[in-house]
C-alpha cells in the first residue's frame, strides 16, 4: 500500500516502509486511512466471537483482546438459548438498585467502559448465579502496520486513496491533483466498498418503526 501510494505521487518504489523519512510517512497516512476505513463501517472481516464464560456473582466481564475500537452487535446465552437485550447502564443500574440486584439467568446487558488493558467490558442484569457460556458478537478493529508484510482484512483500495488524500494534503501544490479532489475518490471508493459489504447483510439495513 505503501508503494502504491508512491507511485501515484511519482515517487520511487521502496523496498521497505522504513527506507527513507518519505516513505515512513507514507506509512504513517496509510495507518492514518485504515483507521479511517476500519470504523467506517462494520466490515464483514473484521467480524468475531468474544467468549465469556459467567461465574456466579460476578456481572461485569472482560472482553479480552477487544480493544477500545470494537463494537458489540448483539449477545447470545448459549447456555440458556437465550439472546441478551441492549440497555444503557443507567438502565443496568436502575434495575440492580430496584431489583435488590437479583441474581439469576443474565437477560440483559450494556457496556461498561474499559478495563485496565484497554479491552471492553460487558456489565450483566441480572447478576449470574451460575456458570453459563455467553457469546459476544462484535465488531474487532485492529491496530496500526507495523512491519513490511503486515495486511489488512477491510478492502485495501480505499485506504490507498485516503492516504494519497493525506499525502497530497501535506505535499501542497503539486501542479495536478489536488488533496480535497482526490478526497473525493477516495470516499466514493470507501462508498463502494461499503456497499458491496453491506449486501452481505441486507437485514441490517432494514428500518423499521418502533
């Protein structure tokens, strides 16, 4: 990606991201555009499983290796064939505090923060009184490149032309392209790539009033 970039700008091909002070800026914009694409949407690569097995009088969980950019779609009790309902955590609170907070199967949830390593955590109504086997369906985003063979599962094209964006953005004039126009490009690649995803989940753009 990161000659690709290059090329585009009329710049020699490097052998490695770290070559020359250019092309780790380079580099550093292709980063910038992954970050960019990553949260744009809820791609179907970046999609997982957290696993959480409950302990009983415990009601908040970790959801190791999420990190702070992933998202949760929806929570399955395995245990009990069940799917958990989304509150807020007021409403968490207030059903804990009028409820005495019960303890029993877990029918609700929401999100509760960060733990001490960064990773989401999952609070539960009601509070477990056993041990069940609960699936977090989410969304996991990963973190910047680092070495040359590093890859990206979300589509590549968009985050080359995001980068380019960036790149033509801190070059200044150049004589041609400009970085607002290339911008452009690059969201109606992001725009296309998005929807060629979507069509993987049409039932999640259905609206319906509630």
């Amino acid at each position: 990606m990161v000659n690709a970039v290059m090329l585009r700008l009329r710049e020699d091909e490097v052998a490695t991201v770290n070559e020359s002070s250019y092309s780790k800026l380079i580099g550093a914009f292709v980063n910038d555009a992954k970050r960019l694409v990553e949260d744009a949407w809820d791609w179907s690569a970046l999609r997982t499983t957290f696993p959480v097995t409950t302990v009983s009088g415990t009601s908040t969980y970790s959801l190791t290796g999420s990190g702070q950019r992933s998202e949760v779609l929806y929570v399955l009790d395995e245990t009990n064939d069940r799917e958990l309902r989304k509150e807020s955590n007021a409403e968490i609170d207030r059903l804990n505090t009028l409820t005495n907070n019960d303890t029993g199967e877990a029918v609700r949830y929401s999100m509760s923060g960060l733990d001490s390593n960064g990773d989401l955590q999952i609070k539960f109504y009601q509070t477990p009184d056993s041990v069940a086997s609960i699936k977090v369906y989410g969304v996991k985003r990963s973190g910047d490149l680092v070495n040359d063979a590093d890859t990206v599962a979300v589509p590549w094209n968009p985050i080359v032309q995001w980068a380019y964006s960036y790149a033509l953005v801190e070059r200044g004039e150049t004589g041609g392209q400009s970085g607002a126009e290339q911008a452009i490009f690059a969201n109606n690649a992001m725009t296309t790539a998005i929807a060629l995803d979507a069509g993987q989940h049409p039932e999640e753009l259905i609206w319906e009033t509630v």
